[in-house]
C-alpha cells in the first residue's frame, strides 16, 4: 500500500525545469532511495516533499490526503519530516537540548511560563530517549558545536524523528563523512528500517544499495527507471545514464 504518491511534479527555475512531469510512489514501511547524477533535481524533490518549494504543476498525495499546496509545518502535523543537506542545529546548545526543544516544538509549549524548562523531568526523559535512538546518549550534555560532524548530522535525525513522522526525507545524510561515520549513520539509519517509512537521497552507492528496498533513478527531473537493487543494477539505461553507452557495449 502506498504511502505516498507523487504525480506529474513539475518545478521550474526560470528556463531550468529542475523536475519534469516525475511520478514516483513510495509504499509503506519501505525505504525508497532516489538516486541520479548531479543536477537530476533530488534536492529539489525533496523540498517540494517537505513543503519548502512550491511545485509549479502536479501532486503530492500523503495518505490519500492532497498535501501539494500544504505549507511546511501542516506536512509535519501530516507526519512528514526532513533532514537537509548542509547541518542544521542549535550550535550552542547541548543535544540534549536541541533534542528537547525539536520534541517542544512538535508538542506544543508545556505554557507554565515560570517554570525552568530544566525542570520538565518528562521533556528530557524523552529528549534522551531520542539520543539514545541515534546513539548520541553519551554526548547529551556536550554543545551541538562541539560535536564531531558526523554526530551533528546524527543529532539532526533525532530532530526529524522527534516529531515520530510516518513519513522520513533524508537528504544527504552521509555528505561529507568518513568511513566511520559513514558506517555508523548507515547502521542508523538501517535501524529505522520498518519502523518508518524512509524517501532517502544519497550519493553513496554502497550505502544505498545496501539500505534500499527499492530505488528511483532520476535523470534531468525525470524518473528514468524504479525497482529492486538488483532490477536497477542491471538496468541498461541506468547504467548508460551513468556509466556512458560504452559501458553497455
């Protein structure tokens, strides 16, 4: 059953048609990688996902629910949530409160406005549960800014998760890691398999096609073939998208 269906997206940049006419669907509980060359328009399809870019033609369908013209914060009450691909944390807070303050922000102000939010006892029980989650228990009390990169970028997935998102966009979350980190964020994110649904954008191959259940190849805006690791990895036009027709001779 789907989860989300995606029908004729088009979002133009003046004379660049960044995504043309793409359909894509995502079942429930997969996680579904998009994958394509530089400039193929996956960022951009993540931000009209997300509800951050504004498509100029299509649908955007979320549980059967027509979420296209929905701002940002409504697709996150929808159970839609995202990470980016540059690190977006609070730098001089501690994760554990950048993790209490994503939780607040989904919940809803506690409105005792005398009170320390040190003192939310239940708040940062489930703030440290979500560090706990992303293997970040340890480093609760340590400023974001201080965190090895890979852990900031560990930290944004508790943020997104923090909202408890049916629907999970994850836009580069291995960019600019080593293989440390790299395997660490892998084992991550493999832990979140079935326990929400992932659309996961990454240009680590390896990684993707270790994680993925099934795989959209996009190309100049368009989804040029969609299937199972081994279905892409023998398809011939990924592979000239790629690789070039020599590698197809």
């Amino acid at each position: 059953m789907s989860l989300l269906e995606v029908r004729g997206l088009t979002k133009r940049f003046g004379g660049l048609v960044a995504t043309d006419r793409l359909d894509l669907s995502v079942a429930e509980g997969e996680l579904h990688a998009v994958i394509g060359p530089n400039g193929a328009g996956k960022t951009t399809l993540i931000g009209q996902l997300a509800g951050t870019l504004r498509p100029d033609a299509g649908s955007i369908v979320m549980q059967g629910l027509d979420v296209t013209r929905r701002s940002a914060h409504t697709r996150v009450a929808r159970g839609i949530a995202r990470s980016y691909q540059v690190t977006n944390v609070f730098r001089r807070f501690t994760a554990l409160d950048n993790a209490a303050l994503a939780i607040q922000a989904c919940s809803g102000s506690s409105f005792r406005f005398w009170r320390s939010a040190a003192r939310e006892t239940a708040l940062f029980e489930r703030a440290r549960a979500l560090l706990d989650r992303v293997g970040l228990r340890a480093r609760a009390d340590v400023p974001a800014g201080a965190l090895a990169h890979g852990e900031q970028r560990q930290l944004e997935v508790a943020l997104a998760l923090a909202s408890q998102p049916r629907l999970l966009l994850l836009d580069e979350p291995m960019a600019g890691m080593g293989p440390d980190e790299s395997e660490r964020m892998l084992q991550l994110i493999a832990s979140l398999k079935g326990r929400v649904t992932i659309v996961l954008v990454e240009h680590d191959m390896d990684a993707v096609f270790r994680l993925a259940d099934r795989l959209s190849v996009l190309v100049y805006g368009r989804v040029l073939a969609t299937g199972t690791p081994p279905e892409i990895r023998a398809n011939a036009d990924v592979r000239q998208a790629y690789l070039g027709a020599e590698a197809t001779a």
